[in-house]
C-alpha cells in the first residue's frame, strides 16, 4: 500500500484544532467528507527496550494490529483473553527509536547483539526471577544512557555500537513496516508505520511521536530518527525535512507529556537558548500539527497553578520528571498546552 487512508482525516483534524474559532467567523467551503475516527497514535511493542524488559515480550506489533482491529488475543501482562467493545480506526505502532527490537535480540541469543560488551553487561544481571533479572538489565541500559560510569558499565558509544548503530535495527524497521502492510485495511483499517522520538535533555521530556502515511515503498528508504542522532527538535525537524525531499514521504511529529518537560516543550527559546524565530515557527508548525493532551502519563492541558478559576485543571496530574531521582517539577506554562 503505497498510501494510508488517514491522510486527509489527519490533516483535517489538525486544521480544526489549530484554527477551529476562525470558522465560525468565516466559514470555508467543504471539498471532502469530514468522519471522526478512532485509534491510538501511541502504542508500545516488545520492540521497545523498556517494555521487553517489563517482563512483556509478547507484546508484538502483530498482537497490537489484531488487537485494535477487534480480534480477540492474549494479553502479555495477565494471559488472559481480551477483546476490544468495538475495533479501532486506526493504529500507530509507534515504538522506541532507540535500540529499536535490539533487547530481543540479546536474550534470543542472537549473533552481533548477545555477544556484545552491552550484551553480556545486560545478560549478567543478576536477580531471582526472569522479571527481577530483566529490571535490573533495564537499570543496567538507563544507567549507561545518563552517562553513569564504572563497576560493569559500557559507555553510551559503545552500547550504540553494539545495538543501534549501522544496520542493527534495519530487519526490526523492515519487519515493522511489513507487518503494518500485512495489517492495513484500506477504507476499514489503518495501520500507519511510525516510531517515538525519546528526546529527554536533563531529564526534561521533549518525546515526540511520528508517523507517516506513506507505505513501505518509502518508509524503507529511511530508518527512524532517534534521539541517540540528536535530541535537538531542530535537528529532528531538519531531518524529516531532508527525508521528505528525499524519498516523499511526508510526516506528523505529536510531542507527547508536556507536563514533564521540565518547562522545555513551549518554551520562547530554542535548544541552544536563542529567542525563537519566524523560521523556528515555521518549520516547528509543518511536522507538529498536532499535540498530545492526555495520557497515562498525566495531562498536559493546563495546571492548577496556571489556571486556577479552570474546575478541571486538576485532572489526571502527574508532576515527577523522567529521571531516576524522580524529582517534582514546578508547573510553568512552558509545560501545557
């Protein structure tokens, strides 16, 4: 499938979240039909790092697909049979860039990724239960990625070397684009090839989530952008740009969890602490149509302590930021929407 059938609805949906009080001021004429569909633009599989090692690597893009199109299957966490009331619209498998379907990898044994350094430093863990062994190799990754050092750590450049870098994620993101190939239901359902950005300078949450609604004819032209590339937005914005004008495929970045960016995520200056401009907007306003609210995560719409005559300002809060000290940010308007 050359093209999903998103496109439009997710356009559409972004220029009336952008610039819905203009309407009633001047309506414009509608030239397609406008349908409100359902789905979920931000699910994790056993591909990501951090949800292999929760002890759930079962939890494959397939079962995800089948899933949310109404299937019944076996839950990863309970082993029980779920089902969903009414099937999804559409699905964004938007896994963790980073080290993307490399954590599997290493405790299937498999050549290149066990028998790394970073390999044998995760396998080493020990603990007294495959899921207590897994949270620790989990540690193990997080404290290699905050720049720890010592006792049995790698260094960052070399866990990037021994699971990220070169081709060791190309057969994961081809495996990805396929299985949502396989899935996609054109006028039915949706599966839309995409990936997280997990951008987090100083502990502060910039994530951003991307799809495109191009197919694999372009989606294997590229690997996805990982904040172990950058975690500048800037230098994500350049990159699907240059992606664009490469192989065509167009893009939509949703930031994600605003409320624990530690007052990074709509602040006035840039990554290196310029005032932004006409061009930052610019290019920040093509990738980012829309924006994420509300998650599992807490809610990002507004504060207490920023609209204190709004009723419902204290909904679903969630303050610590995503650091392993768990600190409480204060709430600044940077952080909502």
């Amino acid at each position: 499938m050359a093209h999903r059938m998103c496109k439009q609805a997710a356009l559409l949906l972004a220029f009336t979240a952008l610039s819905g009080p203009l309407a009633a001021a001047k309506p414009v004429k509608q030239t397609v039909p406008t349908h409100l569909y359902w789905g979920d633009t931000h699910l994790h599989t056993s591909h990501s790092f951090d949800v292999f090692l929760f002890n759930t690597p079962t939890s494959t893009p397939e079962t995800a697909y089948r899933f949310a199109r109404g299937e019944t299957v076996v839950s990863p966490t309970t082993g029980e049979n779920w089902k969903l009331s009414k099937p999804l619209d559409f699905l964004v498998v938007a896994d963790h860039a980073e080290l993307v379907g490399s954590v599997g990898k290493v405790y299937a044994g498999e050549e290149g990724y066990a028998d790394t350094a970073t390999g044998k430093g995760m396998l080493a863990q020990i603990g007294d239960s495959v899921a207590a062994q897994m949270l620790k190799a989990y540690h193990y990754l997080v404290r290699i990625g905050t720049g720890e050092t010592g006792g049995d750590l790698v260094t960052p450049q070399q866990a990037y070397v021994d699971l990220h870098g070169g081709t060791k994620r190309q057969a994961a993101w081809h495996s990805y684009i396929d299985t949502a190939e396989e899935f996609n239901e054109p006028g039915k359902f949706t599966a839309l090839i995409g990936w997280e950005w997990t951008s987090a300078p100083g502990g502060g949450n910039l994530h951003r989530v991307i799809f495109t609604p191009d197919g694999a004819d372009k989606a294997k032209q590229f690997m996805p952008f990982s904040q172990l590339e950058s975690d500048k937005p800037e230098k994500l914005w350049a990159w699907l740009d240059a992606t664009n004008k490469r192989t065509g495929a167009d893009f939509v970045a949703i930031p994600h969890n605003s409320n624990l960016s530690w007052g990074k995520m709509f602040q006035v200056e840039d990554s290196e602490g310029n005032p932004i401009t006409a061009d930052y907007a610019e290019r920040r306003m093509r990738w980012e149509r829309v924006v994420e609210t509300t998650q599992i995560k807490g809610d990002s719409e507004t504060h207490p302590a920023l609209s204190p005559t709004d009723e419902f300002a204290d909904y679903e809060r969630y303050s610590f930021v995503m650091v392993p000290t768990g600190p409480i940010a204060k709430p600044v308007e940077a952080d909502y929407v």
